[in-house]
C-alpha cells in the first residue's frame, strides 16, 4: 500500500523517511499542496494533527481531489468554554467506532499502547469489550477500510488497531505457540507504532 506522509515538522519527516516511509515537509493547508504532492496511487486522507480546525480544513480541502467519502480524521477533542466546536458539516468521516481523538491516542501511546494486527474473532472483541483494543482499520480479503464513528466491530477479515500493554503480552505469548494460534487468542502481527514523536505528538497521513 502506497502511503505519504505530510507534516510541517521537520523531524517528523526525517524520522519517517529514516523508517522507509514517503514522507514530504508540507502543510495540507498549503495553496500548492494539492497541485505540488505526488498523490498517484493515493486514494484517501487521513487527518490526525493536535488541531480539529487543520483537520477539517484538510479533510475539506482534499475531499475535491479524493471525494468526500475518502478523506478521514481524528475526532474533534472535548471543547473548552473559550472554544467553539468544529461545525459538523464541515468534518471528514471521523474513524474509530467510539470517534477516537487524538488526546486519546496521545494519552494511550504515552502509556504504552502499540498498533497490532489481529484476526477478527470473539478474544480481540472481548478485549474491544473491556478497553483493551481501540480498531482503526479492517482488512478483508487485502482491501482496508477505516472503521468510522458508530460503524459495528468487524467480524470477518482482520483488525488493526491500538492494543494496550497487557493486551500485546497475550497476544505475544499466543502466537509463541508451535501452531501460532491459540483456542483463546487470535493471530496477531505487530504493526509499527503510530507515527509519535519522542514527545508523544502523533503524525498525520495520507494513504493509498
């Protein structure tokens, strides 16, 4: 899957293109950006900055170049009295069953979480059930699609998403198992971390 990642800090970008990944030093918001990027291959966003007004905007902005049902972001934080919220009409589809925000993925990387793959069955669900598993994206026969804000768990195919600390060790110690399964435990892969900072901040991307 092609990715690029797009972000106006620096060390973000080195630290992506270090990894392997393609990575380009740019604001989404930039007059250039949708006329400048090298979005072949590329059929949606992604938007996951600290900032629900960046993400909106961005989401609005590349809606024309991707259609409105292909651009994506992080859920608008709890607002603060001096703060208007983000009109709705003006967000992307916002991904995580429960609409995840990125003070909640700061908060769960900062604490240990980790992405990790798994097969869709009753143990990763269990673990959704009881806050271990936050699912992101699902994956059926090869083609991924971002779960989005009331959308129900997946049951066929795979799960990506955010696995807390103890939810990782199990699943390590099932696919330790001579048959790599376990009757309790579904095959899990381990993804890379979403894209934090050493200072926790997440990245934002866009994806093939």
């Amino acid at each position: 899957m092609k990715t690029l990642l797009i972000d106006t800090d620096r060390y973000n970008v080195t630290r992506a293109i270090r990894e392997g990944l393609n990575a380009r030093r740019m604001s989404a918001l930039a007059e250039e950006a949708d006329r400048d990027l090298d979005l072949r291959g590329i059929g949606r966003l992604l938007a996951m900055t600290s900032n629900d007004e960046v993400n909106a905007l961005a989401t609005n902005r590349f809606a024309r170049v991707f259609g409105r049902r292909e651009v994506f972001q992080l859920g608008p934080s709890q607002p603060n009295s001096a703060v208007a919220p983000v009109p709705a009409e003006y967000l992307g589809r916002v991904i995580g069953i429960e609409a995840l925000t990125y003070p909640q993925l700061d908060e769960r990387t900062r604490q240990g979480w980790r992405v990790r793959r798994a097969t869709c069955g009753a143990a990763i669900e269990q673990a959704y059930d009881h806050g271990e598993y936050i699912p992101i994206v699902r994956v059926v026969d090869g083609r991924m699609a971002f779960l989005c804000r009331n959308d129900p768990f997946p049951t066929q195919g795979e799960v990506v998403g955010m696995a807390s600390p103890d939810l990782q060790r199990r699943l390590d110690d099932a696919t330790a198992e001579p048959t790599g399964t376990s009757p309790e435990g579904p095959a899990v892969e381990t993804a890379p971390p979403v894209g934090e900072r050493e200072d926790g901040t997440v990245r934002g991307n866009v994806t093939g």
